[in-house]
C-alpha cells in the first residue's frame, strides 16, 4: 500500500512539531529534531520544484527545435506535405515537393510549418 504526503502537508507538521516542541508539550530531545527535519524536507522539495519548475519553462516548444532539421516526404497533396522529421511525422509546407525529396525545415510560422527541398 502506498502512502502520499503533500510537501505543504510535511511542512505543516514540522511547523506544529517545532511549536508544540516551544510550548513544552514534546520534550526537546525529540521535537527539535523531528520538526526541524520535516521542515528541512519541505524546504528541499520546495526548491527542487521551483528550480524544475524554472528549468520547464526555459525549453524552447517542440515546433521551434525543428528549425534547420531535414528530413523526408512521405508523401504530398496540394502543396502539403506529410515528411517524416527525426522519426516523427510533420505536415509541412513545401511547394514542388514530392515523395521521396529531403526537405529542410525552414521556418515555423501561424499558420503551420514551412519547408524547402534540399539539392
């Protein structure tokens, strides 16, 4: 059976251990240490999530890391282009396109990605 304690929770506890520790209802020798490691584990999780947090928000979004990449058509229709991208499938842009040409991603705009054909 598993067991799941919120980080808030943790810190609460520890907070209400050092407190009750103060006022005398838990001996010192156990309530010190208690709380004050409770609280130390929240202040742990609470930084790695904010750093994590901080670290997601600086990627760049999957659609602008395909600029610049090559890949191949697969197939076309009406100047769209289905062309398989560092082994995900991508609808892309590319006048004169057909199945079989390697294309280059050359920009990501609104209205979807555009391409040209490399050579």
């Amino acid at each position: 059976m598993d067991v799941v304690i919120s980080a808030s929770t943790l810190g609460l506890l520890g907070g209400l251990v050092v407190l009750l520790t103060f006022l005398g209802r838990i001996p010192p020798w156990l309530g010190y240490p208690l709380g004050g490691g409770l609280l130390s584990f929240y202040v742990l999780i609470l930084v790695v999530g904010l750093k994590a947090s901080r670290d997601f928000k600086k990627r760049p979004p999957p659609s602008a890391s395909i600029v610049g990449k090559r890949g191949v058509v697969v197939e076309v229709e009406d100047g769209w282009a289905l062309a398989k991208i560092e082994g995900a499938y991508w609808r892309v842009y590319c006048s004169g396109c057909a199945p079989g040409d390697v294309v280059e991603v050359v920009r990501v705009g609104d209205v979807g990605v555009e391409a040209r054909r490399v050579g």
